[in-house]
C-alpha cells in the first residue's frame, strides 16, 4: 500500500538514519492491502515481502519489540 510508512527501497536508508538517532524502533507493521481477497495469492505476496522487509530490519541490528500484520476487511 505504502500509504504511511517506508517503502522497500527506502528501507536500508532510513535504518541507517534509525541508528544514528536517539530514537529507538519498538515495532514494525503492515496493513494487508487485499487480506480478504479470494486470490491468496496476493495475501502471499504481502506476507512474503513483509517478511524479506522485517529480515532486513534485523539485519541492521534491531529487535523489535513488536511485528504486526493484518487487514480490515
């Protein structure tokens, strides 16, 4: 959807800002843009991306607290 938050190739940019700064990254989330979708196969992709997204979170060296997904349908 990438409405509000960071979008996949902002992702490395905007953790090596997070380290820099005082602020501290207790959580990650994602809203499913087609959760209630019949074609699964698009819930999958979310899911999958959210996922390669949230690896390279840790990759950079934090542990959220909290990791979320889901949808409002």
């Amino acid at each position: 959807m990438n409405r509000e938050g960071i979008q996949f190739d902002q992702l490395d940019d905007f953790l090596s800002m997070m380290k820099d700064s005082m602020l501290e990254l207790d959580g990650v989330m994602s809203h499913l843009a087609y959760g209630d979708h019949e074609d699964e196969s698009l819930v999958d992709q979310q899911y999958e991306r959210f996922k390669s997204m949230y690896d390279v979170v840790l990759s950079h060296g934090f542990a959220p607290r909290l990791r979320h997904i889901n949808n409002s349908g």
